[in-house]
C-alpha cells in the first residue's frame, strides 16, 4: 500500500495500473517520479511496494555512486540485472530527496 502524509490509500501499484489503464511498470514510474518531485509519499512504503530491501537499497546506492557516466542501464548492468529498473529509479529518487532505508 502507498501512504501519502501517514494515510493508508489502499491501492498498490497494481490496482493504480488498473484504473490508469496503464502497465504496472508505467504506475511505478509514476510514484517514483511523484517521490523525486517532493510529493508528500512515504519512501518507506514504495519501498516494500517496490520490494527494495535496506540491503538492496544499500547495494545499488553503492552502485550509483561508484558509476561515473551515471547511466540507468550501466548501473543495471553493473549489477548483474539483479534489481529492476524500477528498484533502481527508486534508489535514485530517495538520494534526490536524502532518503535512506
């Protein structure tokens, strides 16, 4: 469930996917993005949605900082495409904001 200023919404990214008519996939790009834009979510709560670990996100927060061309799909490659894109946008979105898990 995504929390928005501390309520329980009640929608996963699946069912947003659903009533946006668009692929889950594309609804998590959303969140994200909202999370980099200083929407008022709780990262912790995309964070499980998004099922980032504070291992994984420790992993590849390590990978984005050590990457120097900072390119989405070398840090994906880097990691041995063990973590989605979207795991990896969402890691890039909490350092935009000083988010830690």
């Amino acid at each position: 469930m995504l929390v928005i200023q501390g309520l329980k919404l009640g929608k996963t990214f699946a069912t947003l996917s659903s009533e946006l008519n668009v692929a889950e996939a594309t609804a998590e790009v959303y969140g994200i993005d909202c999370l980099a834009a200083r929407a008022d979510l709780d990262h912790e709560s995309v964070a499980k949605c998004l099922k980032v670990s504070k291992e994984s996100f420790d992993v590849i927060k390590s990978e984005i900082m050590a990457n120097e061309d900072k390119k989405l799909r070398t840090v994906w490659d880097n990691l041995g495409q063990l973590f989605s894109y979207n795991q990896i946008r969402f890691v890039l979105a909490c350092l935009i904001r000083d988010y830690e898990l």
